[in-house]
C-alpha cells in the first residue's frame, strides 16, 4: 500500500464539524423549545447530563491528564485483564445445606462462596461446612457472624488441619461494626470493644492469613435503605476513613490496614451511571490513603466486591429480576469490579434453590464466557460520557465526603441521625416517583401479569442479623422500594381468598377508537396493579349499550375511557344511569379534562386517572372504600 494512504486519518475527506455548529443545528430543530428542558438530564445524584458528549468535554478533567501512569487506575491495577471473582453467597444457617450448595457451585464455575456461620462455634462445625472445598483454590467469606474472632480462629485450625500455607488462603469476614450500628442502632457491646477487636483481628490476619481481608465496608447498605448513588459511595468512603483514622490511632500503619479493606458496594439499573461510580470510587479512595503516607502505591488500591442491588428487585413477575441483575452484573464487569455476587432472582419472596441459585451463577459465567467482558481492563477508558460521569460522581461525593469529616465524621453523623435523615429524604423521593410512575417496575407498577397470583408462594426467610440490642439511635431501615406496591396486590389476593367476590373494573370505551382504546390500555395497567379483574370491551356504539354491559357486569368500578372533547356529552348520562340503578358503583373518568372536570364531578363522576395520579394513593383509596383494607 501506499506510505501516503497510509498515513491519510480515517474519514479524512469529512471536513470538521465544530460543537457551536451541532448546538446551533440542534437548537433549530427545537424549534423554541427549553434546551434545558428537553434535553439535559437532571440526575437523582445532584447533577447534569449533557444529551452528547465530545472530545473538548474531556479538557479539565483533572485525573485524565496523566492518563498513561496514574495510580491506581479507574478500571483497577490489574492489567492483564478484567479477572474478576465470580462469588456466591449461601446465608442459610443448616451447615448440610450450605456445603452441598457451595460443592454445586465450585463445580459449576463460582471461584468464592460466603456462608453465614452464627450458628458454627466449634471447630467440627467448621470443618463439616467446608467439606470438601480446596481452601487454596476457593476463596471463603464469612457474612455473618456472632463473633469473627471465635470464626477466623476456627478457620485457621481447618487451614492447619489441611496443612496449607496462610498466604495460600483468600477470602473476607463481614467485620463492620459500623454497618452493625446503622442496622442496630448501637454497637455491638461497644465502639471501643469494636475497635479493639479490629485490631486483634487485624494481628491475627497478618500472621496467620496475610491475604485475607479483615474489615468490610458495607456500602451498599445505604443504597438498600433509599440512598442515591453518591451518597452511597461518599458514605461508603467515610466508613473506609473512620476505619483508617481509628487503626491508625492504634499504631497500625496505613500499609496495614488499607490493603485489609473491603468495600461492598451495590449496583442498581443505571447502567452508565454505575460504570463510572466503581471508577469514581477508586480515585476517591486513593485520594484518602494517600493522606495517610502509604510507603506503597499498592495500599491506595480499593478492593470492590459489587453486589446486584436487592432493592429494586420485585414479587410480582419475578423473572424480570433476571434481567434487572443482568443490566447490573455487565454494568460490575465493565466497572471492574474485583468480585461480583449476583442475587437469586426468587429472593423477595422465598428461600433460592438449585435453579435460582443457577441462574445467577450462569448470568456472571455468560459474562465471562461469552460475552467475554473479562478480556477487557477499564472499557469505559476514553469515552467522553463515562470519563464525564466519573468526574461528576467523583466531585459530588467528594464534597459529601468533606461535609461529613467537616461535622465530626462518619460515626458521629451516625449518632446525631444526620446519615439516617440524609438517606431517608432519599428514600421518600424515589418512592414517590415510583408512586407516580415517574419510575417504572414492570410488572409492579406498570404492566402487570394480571392472572399472576404470588400469595401462597410467599415462604419465610430466615433473617441474619442474630442482633438483639437495644437501639440507641436511629436504625437504617432497609427495605425494597415496591413493597408498598406488592402489599396492595397481596391483600386483594388475601381478601379473595376469605371468600370475597374479586373486585372488578369495567372499562366502558365509547367515541374515538383511537383514544378510547390507549385510555382502556391506560387503565387496564393502573387498576392491574391492585389485582382487580379487569373487564375489557372493544367499544360501544351507544351510552345505552355501555350502560347495560357495565351494570350486567357487576363491576364495583367503571372507567369511562374516551377521549376529552366527547366526555362532555357522554360522561354525565353514563354516570347518571349507573348510579340511578346502583348509586354504590365508582364511576370513574379516564384522563382529565380541566374545563368540564367541576362540571363532571356535579353529574356524579368520582374520580380521575391520568398521567399524573399519584397510583399508590389512587389504588389504596379504593381497597380501602372497598373493604380490602
């Protein structure tokens, strides 16, 4: 070929097009409209998003520019590739039960299982929960615990017992006494006993087990209990600081204690949006060690394991979860994440088994297998959106993070219920977008499996948190968003199963076909919520035959579903002959149509069910007039 063509760039022959001559273009296609409004993405997490990114957004940004050598790196330190950890945790307490599911899924693929070991006080015990694992190919962790002390000690004889070498041992204990105090409202005998078993269990690691990770950040706490993402991840860093600055008060050198961290961070459904938190996250954590003069670079590295986020995961139409975890497994992978456990899809509502606890093994398998996202290190490297959205992540929470240490620090913002409140106004305001499907669960809040019945495949779980304490301050309160939503259903399911007739909604479409049948759609998903029958109908041509069907139907509620302009000479002789025959049955109007609605409402229409409805308080309202609740 020739040396010329060679070095002729790609797309040569198209001449530049500069950011002023794209705005200028997208601001006549606008035709007037807000720019901001329309186009720039206003984040849960406090900031922008712009709709198009381009090489110059990339100038500024602080941590690119010494790309080639900074440390550690956004996609981790590891440069062979993006190896992470596939791990699978196994909370029940029956040792049996737990080994042969951990046999089952060494076998199958996972590289780490995590057993609860509350009930596991004695060396036996340990040895027949481990049965049959090679401790220097599988990594442990142990999630729960009534004393880590008493577990890492019987650990270290199984290890002995097995005649293996320490530093051939990997793995992590649950140790946070600061999640315990957010979950229990105080710690667990005390913050000085906490910090005093740190550091035995810090001596005991370095001797005995140097590559074992004694202390966990439970980040995703936060996120479980309503946080948004950057709270999440600045609160997750001051924890990982209290525990620096604490051990360092007791002698231990950074060196020491970094590297025996282990942050649990959650990933929910923002695919992007994660991606860059996990990059984030590293940066900011580097940028807390190294005030403490590490003599490694090493010791700056975070040690993620990433977690499929469980709160919004649903009841109803259970498998969707599968695609949810899927959504956030790749966003793990491709952020790098150092071990990734993906939850059972059933776990809402029942204990996993053998074809859940596949499933989520298989989703990390394809991954790597398939998909092949471990032969890529840092992919989000380069790209003007992901480098933007770790910057913007990574200042917020930085300033999170500063506003914490400014009040005293992670514990004491524990203590005066700031972190609480912080979260639950988190909490409240994406419950409230779900409320009003601003936020979208299919199969909870918008398009529900309308035979689907869920009540008597609801098992018991049991919990593992073995705390008793007395809370002294306020408890984070972790929950899943859609309950709520799940509750309203389950209780038409349990009030149909007392012997009550299953509450119905007619849907008397009439006029526009066009609109009549998006209206009757509309409302089939917003009463389907409820678990109400919903009676369709592809339309009547007069308000005599509407009337006659809705009233033969014996629906508790009728929805007129047509279109603005014709409910003024329908909705009123429709609601008069419905309710003259039987005053007890909800008339209800689709849509909301502002200059007749005082006019409606005098002709006898209950309600209105629109875009803006808030569905939770619509729907709570009618069970209540119903009897249901």
């Amino acid at each position: 070929m020739d040396p010329q063509r060679k070095r002729k760039k790609l797309f040569s022959e198209f001449p530049p097009v500069s950011t002023s001559e794209w705005e200028e273009l997208i601001r006549n296609d606008l035709k007037g409209a807000d720019y901001d409004k329309k186009l720039i993405w206003k984040t849960d997490e406090g900031f922008d998003v712009k709709p198009y990114y381009r090489q110059d957004n990339l100038t500024g940004l602080d941590y690119l520019k010494d790309f080639s050598s900074r440390y550690p790196a956004t996609g981790g330190t590891n440069q062979a590739g993006n190896n992470w950890i596939i791990r699978q945790d196994f909370p029940m307490t029956d040792i049996k039960e737990a080994n042969g599911y951990a046999l089952e899924a060494i076998a199958k693929g996972v590289d780490d299982v995590g057993f609860c070991v509350k009930e596991i006080t004695t060396h036996k015990e340990m040895s027949r929960l481990l049965a049959g694992i090679d401790l220097a190919k599988t990594g442990i962790h142990f999630i729960c615990s009534r004393s880590y002390p008493l577990t890492i000690e019987l650990f270290i004889y199984e290890v002995d017992d097995h005649k293996l070498e320490g530093d051939k041992i990997r793995g992590s204990i649950n140790f946070d006494p600061i999640g315990y105090l957010l979950l229990n409202g105080d710690f667990y005998v005390s913050q000085i006993n906490n910090f005093d078993e740190a550091k035995y269990l810090l001596n005991t690691g370095k001797k005995r087990l140097p590559w074992f990770r004694i202390i966990t950040v439970n980040g995703h706490y936060f996120r479980e209990a309503g946080s948004t993402l950057i709270q999440e991840l600045a609160y997750s860093l001051a924890s990982g600081n209290e525990y620096l600055s604490g051990l360092v008060a007791k002698g231990f050198p950074v060196d020491s204690i970094a590297p025996k961290i282990q942050f649990t961070l959650a990933a929910g459904s923002n695919y992007f949006m994660e991606i860059a938190k996990l990059r984030a996250a590293r940066i900011l954590w580097a940028r807390i060690v190294e005030q403490y003069e590490p003599k490694h670079k090493e010791s700056m590295q975070m040690f993620i394991h990433a977690v499929t986020v469980a709160r919004n995961k649903t009841l109803y139409d259970p498998y969707v979860n599968l695609l949810r975890t899927t959504t956030e497994g790749m966003a793990m992978a491709s952020g790098n994440a150092d071990s990734i456990s993906v939850l059972p899809f059933d776990f809402s509502y029942k204990d996993p088994d053998d074809f859940s606890f596949r499933m989520a093994r298989n989703q990390q398998l394809i991954f790597r297998e398939e998909s092949l996202l471990n032969k890529t290190l840092d992919p989000g490297a380069g790209s003007y959106y992901i480098e933007n959205l770790t910057d913007s992540i990574a200042n917020h929470a930085w300033k999170l993070f500063q506003l914490i240490e400014k009040k005293g620090g992670l514990i004491e913002c524990i203590k005066t219920g700031y972190i609480q409140d912080e979260i639950e106004k988190s909490r409240l305001t994406g419950e409230m977008a779900i409320y009003r499907r601003k936020t979208i669960r299919i199969g909870t809040n918008q398009y529900p499996n309308l035979p689907e019945k869920m009540l008597d495949k609801i098992q018991n779980k049991p919990k593992t948190n073995c705390s008793t304490a007395n809370s002294k301050y306020k408890k984070l309160v972790i929950s899943r968003e859609t309950e709520t939503f799940e509750n309203l259903r389950l209780a038409t399911e349990s009030y149909v199963r007392q012997g009550n007739k299953r509450p119905a909604v007619f849907l008397l479409s009439i006029g526009n076909p066009g609109l009549r049948k998006a209206r009757a759609g509309f409302t089939m998903n917003f009463f389907g919520c409820a678990g109400f029958d919903i009676l369709d109908h592809p339309g009547f041509k007069t308000i005599d035959a509407g009337v006659k069907a809705a009233l033969d139907s014996h629906a508790e509620i009728v929805v007129i579903c047509s279109s603005d302009g014709e409910y003024e000479h329908t909705a009123p002789g429709i609601c008069h002959a419905i309710k003259s025959q039987n005053p007890k049955i909800f008339v209800i109007v689709a849509g909301y149509p502002t200059p007749i609605v005082d006019s409606l409402i005098a002709s006898g229409v209950d309600d209105f069910i629109h875009l803006r409805s808030n569905l939770f308080e619509t729907l709570l309202k009618y069970q209540q007039k119903l009897g249901i609740l």
